[in-house]
C-alpha cells in the first residue's frame, strides 16, 4: 500500500514529496475542513475524510500564517484570507498595525484505518487562541485530551517557524511565503530545500518520516 499525500495545493505537494522522496503520491483531493480556532482538529477530521475516499495510508497537512500582534490571524482561515483579502493586503495590515511578529503552523495528520497509538483526540480550544500562546503551549494543546470512541485513530506531526511579516520579496514558494521573513530572508527567497529544511511543514515531515520509517 503506498501513501497519499492528500492535497490541493501544488506548493504543498511539491514540498512534501521533495521531502519524502518516493515513499508518497499526491491525491488532489479537496477535503471537508471544520470551521475550527486550530489548525488540529481540522487536520485531523481531514486525515479521516481522506482515509475512507483513498482507502490507502493518507497524510493531509492543515497549515497557516498567525500573527502574534493580531491574535493570530489569519491562523486556520489562512487559505480563506488568501483568496480574499490577499497576501499583500495582510502583510499591510500587520505592518501599519506594527504586528509583525508571526508564526507559521502545520500540522500533519495520518491515518491508516488501522489501530496504532494515536494522538488523544484534538479538540478546539478558541479561547486558549492567540498572541498569549507560546508555538510550545500551542503544540502541547494537541495532545492533552482522550481519544474520541468510534472515530478512526489518527497521528498529528506539529510544526511552526517563528518570523515577521515584511514588504513582500521574492519569487519561489507560495502563499504567503513572500511577506514571512525568517533569518533575513523570505520563504519566497529561500531555495526549496533552504525552506524545507527550517519549515513549518519540513519540521512537521521530518518527525512524521522518523515515526513513519518504524511502522
Ligand atoms: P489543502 O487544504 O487542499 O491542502 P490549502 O491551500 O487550502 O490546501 P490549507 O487549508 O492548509 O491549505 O490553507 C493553508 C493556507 O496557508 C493557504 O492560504 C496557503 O497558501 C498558506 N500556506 C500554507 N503553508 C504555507 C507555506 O509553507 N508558505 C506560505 N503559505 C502557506
């Protein structure tokens, strides 16, 4: 059986599979996403939905752009602000508002149908959202509930990058990518290995392709 990688996105395919080499296919796929305060449960009934169309090994990837100054926006509607406001008019905003402090998010989320140790169940904790939240506290809000009966167990991998949010530079990568800087430079100026080796994503990946060489 091989692994899916279960997306729309190109930019995230195309990152993933660098990272994973051969061991996953994309299947474009556009997933139910609950509306949620948190990239976890959203990731995770993802995995699921994935899981019963695919009928093989799935892994989706719910990620997003929060800015500390802002409570996080645009957090888990981040592909939704994209498409509406745009890149450039949310670099603006956190910019004139002096928010630039942010955060990148991903979180991973597998699902083989089969029974393994699974992640306690995420579940969405709107008031524990925000600036308040280190990317620590954040990642441990993942994993301290139970598992939920009857649903299919599911593996979260969590990643995040802190940066600012600058005047957009660059060309390569995607999303928001040119207006998030991290050691000087913008994703969207970082080589695609540069980028995965530092990401969000790649960090998510890197603990998800560890457990998954196990099992
Ligand atoms: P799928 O749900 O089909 O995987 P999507 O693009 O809708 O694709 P999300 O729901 O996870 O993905 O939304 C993520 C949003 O955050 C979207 O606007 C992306 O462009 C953006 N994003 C995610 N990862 C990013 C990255 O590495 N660099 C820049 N922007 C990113």
């Amino acid at each position: 059986m091989s692994l899916r990688y279960v997306t729309t996105n190109e930019g995230k395919t195309r990152e993933a599979l660098s990272y994973l080499d051969d061991d996953v296919t994309q299947l474009d796929y556009d997933y139910a996403e609950p509306q949620a305060d948190e990239l976890e449960p959203i990731a995770a009934a993802g995995a699921r939905e994935a899981y019963r169309v695919a009928g093989e090994p799935v892994i989706v990837d719910d990620a997003g752009l929060f800015i500390e100054g802002l409570d996080g926006f645009p957090g888990p509607y981040s592909a939704y602000v994209e498409h509406t406001l745009g890149v450039e008019r949310v670099g603006e905003i956190a910019r004139d508002a002096g928010a630039t402090r942010a955060a990148f998010r991903c979180v991973l989320a597998y699902c083989d149908g089969e029974p393994f140790a699974a992640t306690p169940e995420p579940v969405d904790r709107g008031e524990r959202r925000g600036q308040d939240l280190s990317a620590d506290d954040r990642d441990r809000a993942a994993t301290d509930d139970t598992v939920a009966e009857g649903e299919l167990p599911v593996k979260l991998f969590v990643g995040s990058v802190p940066g600012r949010i600058v005047e957009p530079r660059g060309d390569d990568g995607f999303g928001y990518d040119p207006i998030f800087e991290h050691d000087g430079q913008t994703f969207a100026e970082m080589a695609a290995d540069q980028k995965n080796a530092i990401s969000h994503r790649g960090r998510a990946l890197a603990t998800f392709a560890d457990w998954y060489a196990d099992r």
